[in-house]
C-alpha cells in the first residue's frame, strides 16, 4: 500500500468539557442527557450528521419497550423520549408482538426534533458536521478526541468520554481492543430503508388474516394484523413465486412496517452482504447496491403482494442503515447465554427484552432465538477493558455476535446510554474512574428516573 508522512501540526482546542458523546444516535442522545441532568457538568455532544437520531431516523420501529412477558422492560429516559414523541402525535402505542416482543411506530422527523429539544433542555452542547478521527490518549487514560470537518483539524478535551458512534470510532483509536462479526468475521447486511405511499393497508392486512396459508408469517399469528400497527415477516412464498417470474429480491422474508400514515409503509427488504461499514469502498457499495435494489423491491411488492398495486416511493432513508460494526471487548462482554439462561448481575445497568435476531452475513435469511423473559445487561459492557476515562454504549458496547444481535434494537440502546451518562456524571462527581463508579449509586440514579432494572 502507498503511503505518505503526515508532519505534525499543532492544532486549536476547540472546547474543553467534563463530558464528551460522540455520536448522537438513540444511545448518545441519552447518554448526553444523563450526563447533563443536574445542570452541574458540561456536557457536549458532537456528530458527524446534520442531525440527531441515528438510526432513530431512518424510519424503524423502536423494537422491545416490551418484554417476552408482555411488561415494559425499557423505561427511564428512553420511554420519556417516547412520551415527548406520543405528544406531538409522533408515535403509536407499544403494541406487543410475538416476534418482536413489541413494535412502537414514530415518525422519523419528530424524532430529529423532539431528540434536540430533550438536549436543549439538559443543557448538552450540541456540535454537528464534526467527525471524531482519533482519540487522544495518554499513559492509558483518554483525554479526548480529534475532530475533522470545515474548520480543518482541531482537538475537544473531556475527563470522560462516551463513544456512541455505533461503531466504536473512538475506542477503536485509543486502542481498545474491537472485534467485528461472527468467527469469520460475517457481519449483518445493512439495509437502505425507503417509504411506499399509496398503499392499501387494509387489503394486504385482509390478505394475511384470510388467506394465511397464502400470505404466511413468520411466527406471529394472522390475528395480530386484524388492527392496529404491525409488520409483516414472512410472505416467503409470494416471494419464491416472484424468484420464479424473474425478479431479483435480496431477502427470503418480506418486512414491511406500517407508517403512521394510513397508506404507508417502511420496507425493510434491501439488503447487501458483505458490506465492512469501517471502509467507505465497501460501505459505497453497500449504497449503490442498495438503492438499485429498491426497485426489483417495489416490483415484486407491486406484482405479488395485495394492497400495493398502486404503491410509489415518497423517500428513501438518507443513509443505509448498519446493523453490526465493530464491538469493543469491555470489563464484561455480553453472551447469549446471558440472555438465554436470563443470568443475574449484582451490576446490571438495563434490561433488554429483544430475542437473539440475527440477519445472517450470507444467503437472505435470519435465525431467531426467543428467551423466556427480559434479560439484565451488566454495567462491564460499557467500560473497556484497557482504556481509562473512557465508556461505550450502544451497538458497539461489549457484547459477542449472537448477543449484540438482541441488544441491537433501538429501545435496549437507549436504555444503555442512559446507564453510560448517569456513570460518567457519578463518576466525575464521586472523583473516581469510570471504571471505579459505585455502580449501586448509577442504579439507584436510573431507577430514580424511573428505569427498569429487572
Ligand atoms: C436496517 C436496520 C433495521 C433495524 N431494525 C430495527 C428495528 O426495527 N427496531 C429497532 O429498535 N432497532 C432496529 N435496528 C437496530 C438499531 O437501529 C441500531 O442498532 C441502533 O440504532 C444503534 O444505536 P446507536 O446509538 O448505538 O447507533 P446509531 O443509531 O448508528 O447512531 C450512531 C450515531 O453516531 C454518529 N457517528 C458515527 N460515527 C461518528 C463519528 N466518528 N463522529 C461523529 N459522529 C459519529 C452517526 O452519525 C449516528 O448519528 C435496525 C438496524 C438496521 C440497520
């Protein structure tokens, strides 16, 4: 490989915090939050978009506020979050499903706003269009990171940062050790989600309650589609018939989720394996692919599948979404295991309820491991295990293939941002590491704000 010697330069300070999130997606929004509560620390965030939400905005269901047991698992800021968004008419009701444990619809818009509105409030300093390239680092303890974006190059000092890149950017350059995939490395394909208008949802909701040998689900019985929001998964027959008659799909399942508009829907199908969201060759390729895809996509739903006969795309998602990256190895790394055998923590900072759901790294298809009831998730997986100063939550945190496969979905994320913002702020308060926080004080923090611990 060619290389060049970069000279080094001395480079402006462009702020210097107790807090720094980086990354602004449904685990940094509430972990700047958590950090700012009590008005006492500065708290900035930064993000490389030109807006707040991360996957929050790319038109998905946030998945899991409920449990297997049908209770609310996810509380806290993140149901808070919810009840700003169910307000301003942004949001469904937490509908339970047999598949997904349960489905919360919002508006991918509202969600921008009502994200910043929370910070505004909290009083984070919110900085965009910045992408943190590297991490400063010294004698193993993190004091910050470098920035790139318009201005050039410059440096934001913290005590403590939290990365919430979703990909582990910053512990990644300040030497965390960072794993990517199942044992060879296969990662879940990312999706380039778009919005069909036009649709008649009440034909293709007839078509699976009616005729459900035809129109086949997985897993969910026909009855969960005769009211209210859902999303189908399945139809796997309507599309081997569309395979027969020539048209390319991607996906071995049809997922579509009903908008909060009456004729829309969010589809889910596009799909690009392979993909290393880390290198921007493959994740542009990732993009191209995907958006050729949206159109044997609307074909096959036009032709094979009731109610979409007169469907047209109003928008697709301003970037496709990634499912899996880098995950760091923390003082705990996460199993299914624990999820599955439901395992105790003395240190458990938030509860999932999302079952093992991995789309695999090749083929079309997904395997799903159900558990019994709601798991516990320790506070380990949000500190590294070499690096001071420094926690990480979200997608990235500390968790092997199969259990990052579950915490992935958006409410689990949040609720773990929200436990990596309150450490940070009981940490700098208590004078200790983040590594050294009375996790007992972080608990009874969440639970204070009404977060659910199991
Ligand atoms: C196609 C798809 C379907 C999914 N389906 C569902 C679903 O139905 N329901 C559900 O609940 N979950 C779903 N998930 C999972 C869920 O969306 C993600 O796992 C979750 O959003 C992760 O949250 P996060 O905050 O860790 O990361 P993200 O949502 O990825 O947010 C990371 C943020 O950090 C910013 N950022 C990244 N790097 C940098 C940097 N270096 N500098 C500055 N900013 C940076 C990004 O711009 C982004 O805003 C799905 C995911 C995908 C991709």
């Amino acid at each position: 490989m060619k290389t060049i010697n970069e000279p080094a330069r001395e480079i402006k300070v462009r702020a210097d915090v107790d807090v720094l999130v980086v990354g602004g997606g449904p685990a940094g929004i509430m972990a700047a939050e958590a950090a700012a509560r009590d008005g006492k620390l500065k708290v900035m965030l930064i993000e490389s978009r030109g807006y707040l939400g991360g996957n929050l905005t790319i038109g998905l269901p946030i998945l899991a506020y409920l449990g297997p047991k049908g209770n609310q698992v996810v509380k806290g800021s993140a149901e808070k979050f919810y009840q700003r968004l169910r307000a301003r008419n942004a949001a469904s009701e937490h509908k339970p499903c047999k598949l997904h444990m349960s489905l919360t619809i919002i508006d991918p818009d509202e969600a921008k706003t009502v994200a910043w509105q929370m910070l505004d409030e909290a009083g984070v300093e919110v900085l965009m269009y910045v992408f943190a390239t590297d991490a400063i680092v010294e004698d193993g303890r993190i004091k910050g990171v470098i920035i790139e974006s318009k201005a050039g190059r410059e440096a934001i000092l913290a005590k403590t940062v939290i990365d919430c890149t979703g990909d582990g950017d910053v512990a990644f350059r300040a030497g965390v050790e960072c794993h990517k995939g199942d044992e060879k490395g296969g990662m879940q394909p990312p999706t380039l989600m778009y919005c069909l208008k036009g649709v008649d949802v009440q034909r293709l909701r007839d078509a699976i309650t009616e005729e459900p040998e035809k129109f086949d689900m997985d897993v969910m019985p026909h009855e969960q589609f005769r009211k209210g929001k859902f999303i189908t998964v399945g139809l796997r027959g309507r599309i081997n018939e569309a395979r027969k008659a020539g048209i390319d799909i991607p996906v071995d399942r049809t997922i579509l989720i009903t908008g909060l508009a009456d004729d829309e829907i969010w589809v889910n199908m596009t799909r690009v394996n392979g993909v290393d969201p880390t290198d921007p060759s493959s994740y542009t390729r990732g993009e191209h692919d995907a958006r050729k895809q949206i159109y044997s996509v609307t074909e096959y739903l036009r032709r094979f599948v009731p109610g979409f006969e007169k469907a047209y795309m109003v928008r697709s998602a301003a970037f496709t979404g990634i499912r899996e990256s880098r995950v760091i190895v923390g003082k705990y790394v996460f199993t299914a295991e624990d999820i599955l055998q439901g395992r105790h923590f003395d240190d458990a900072i938030a509860v999932g309820g999302y079952p093992v759901d991995i789309h695999h790294a090749e083929g079309g298809d997904c395997t799903m491991i159900f558990c019994d009831d709601a798991y516990q998730i320790p506070y380990g997986t949000l500190v590294p295990a070499n690096v001071e100063g420094l926690l990480v939550a979200g997608r990235c945190s500390s968790m092997n293939h199969e259990a990052m496969a579950a915490t992935r979905v958006m409410s689990t994320c949040m609720a773990l941002g929200e436990a990596a913002g309150t450490a940070a702020r009981i940490a700098l308060e208590d004078g200790v590491d983040p590594s050294k926080v009375d996790v007992k004080r972080v608990q009874k923090a969440l639970l204070e704000n009404g977060a659910y611990l199991g």
